[in-house]
C-alpha cells in the first residue's frame, strides 16, 4: 500500500515542476562537453564532499525504518508498539520540514545542519542505552520523536547545500552521482552492516554507534565542504545557499523563500521535484 500511495508523487512533482521557470544562471549556461569528466576529474573533491554530506540524511531515514525489527526482534517489544514509533518519526519530518525551510532561508542551511549533526553525535548512543534499559512504548516513541526532530533539521535544508556544491552546467551529474552514492553506500547498506554488527559484537548498542559515526562523517564533510574545497571555486562556479546571511537575491522571480521552503519539504518526504535553487554569493565564501 506505501508504494501505491507513493506513485502519486510521481504527478505532484511533475506539476510543481512544469509551473516553475528555470532560473536566469540555468538559462544563459554554457553546457559542458563532458559533464561526467568534469564531475569526477575537476570537482572530485566536492563529489566526496557531497557523499559524506549526504550519508547522515540517508542513514537518519534508515535506522528509523530498521526500529521496528530492532525493537520486535532484539528487545522483543510487540510489533504495534514498533511500528507506531516508525509512524511518530514520519509525522514529524512531514509537519516539520516546511517550517525547517522556513528556518533555513533565514539563518542558512548549512548551520541547521551542523547543530542537527552534533546533536545526532551526542545523543545517539544515550538514546539506545536509554531504549536497551527501557524497552516500553513511551521510550521508542520519544527517541523517534527525537530522531525525527533531528532528521528533519538536518534532511530538510539538504537540497540547497547540494545544489551549492557544484557549478550549474555539472549540477544534475554532481548531483545525481553524489546523492545516489551516498544514500546506496550508507542508508542501502546500513540495515544489512546493524544487524551483521549486532550478530558479531552481540551489542544491541550498535545502531547507536553506528548512527553517531555517520554523524560525525557527515558533519566533517560539512566543514571540508565549507572551508577547503571553496577556495578552488571560481567566479562562474558561485551558485547555492550555504548561508542564507551571505545571498542575493537579485530577482523575485528568480527565487524565493516559497519557493526554497517548500523545495526542501517536498525533498523531505521523498518526493523529488526537479527543483534547486541558486543564489549570488561574495567571492571566496561559501
């Protein structure tokens, strides 16, 4: 039944993107002549950057969907209880991710997600422990809740960072390579490494471990993101939000912050309008 009700997202995104124009930096792009070339050879280093970014946005989504059988068959909770967690974690990245748009086109997206980061490294563990010595239906409810509150601030302004990260005539390829590489290496195998990890080390702390690992991962691409790589960008490389106090908007129909919100709460809920936005920033920063 999800995967049926998801198909609706396929038209929903369609419409949103055949009523949005293509910003001014788009349009007036010189193509490249090879973009896969120009991905992995002259912006390799971004292309790592944007993985490991995208790592904990991924794996976030992962251990929520992998509680129930962690729950059901480690701690040996009833299966309602579990699953009624997994709904608690997707109510609030659905009611959240606007308002965390919202928030990001204020302050910038990159610094909800540095804060959304540490706070994923801090409080993994403890949340496990606290779920191994309680394993009732109040505790799994409030570490969702508190993994959904965290995803949310982290996942929801993901897509403008990605879309800073690489120049507009090598966006979609950075973007696509990037993302899906990220999400396969560590959300599409994060299921199979817990529970080989938890069979290994006999440890049900492992997602807890693991969880705060990826954190930390993804909140050093941030700063190597932020403060390496951006020095090799040149003048047409600038484009992105990294932080909302550093961009321009030149045009109102260019972009704006309706526009920047809803675009990350779709991303937020899976659904994948061909949407990124652009924006000036000085030179040198990102």
């Amino acid at each position: 039944m999800p995967f049926i009700f998801a198909l609706l997202i396929g038209p929903v995104g369609w419409y949103i993107r055949s009523k949005m124009e293509d910003t001014p930096e788009f349009l007036t792009m010189t193509p490249s002549a090879s973009p896969l070339r120009e991905t992995l050879i002259d912006n390799g280093g971004w292309l790592l950057s944007m993985v490991g970014v995208v790592a904990l946005g991924s794996v976030s989504i992962y251990i929520a969907l992998f509680m129930p059988t962690y729950a059901i068959v480690k701690l040996g909770m009833p299966a309602a209880a579990a699953f009624v967690s997994t709904l608690a974690f997707g109510i609030v990245m659905s009611v959240g991710a606007p308002f965390v748009g919202m928030l990001a086109d204020r302050v910038g997206p990159a610094k909800l997600m540095t804060w959304a980061a540490i706070g994923t490294v801090l409080l993994a563990i403890p949340m496990f422990i606290l779920l191994r010595q309680s394993p009732v239906l109040v505790t799994i409810v409030l570490i969702e809740l508190v993994l959904g509150i965290l995803a949310t601030l982290y996942f929801a302004p993901l897509p403008a960072i990605m879309s800073a990260m690489f120049p507009v005539q090598i966006r979609t390829t950075g973007l696509s390579l990037g993302y899906n590489v990220g999400v396969t290496v560590f959300g599409g195998f994060a299921p199979f490494i817990l529970t080989f990890l938890i069979k290994t080390t006999g440890s049900l702390l492992v997602p807890g471990f693991y969880l705060a690992a990826i954190a930390a991962l993804s909140l050093v691409s941030l700063i190597v993101a932020r403060r390496v790589f951006h020095q090799r960008r040149d003048s047409s490389y600038r484009g992105g939000c990294f932080g909302a106090t550093e961009c321009r908007r030149d045009s109102p129909r260019e972009v704006h912050r309706g526009y920047d919100s809803f675009s990350v709460s779709i991303k937020a809920i899976e659904a994948v309008p061909r949407f990124m936005t652009e924006c000036s920033i000085p030179a040198g920063r990102v």
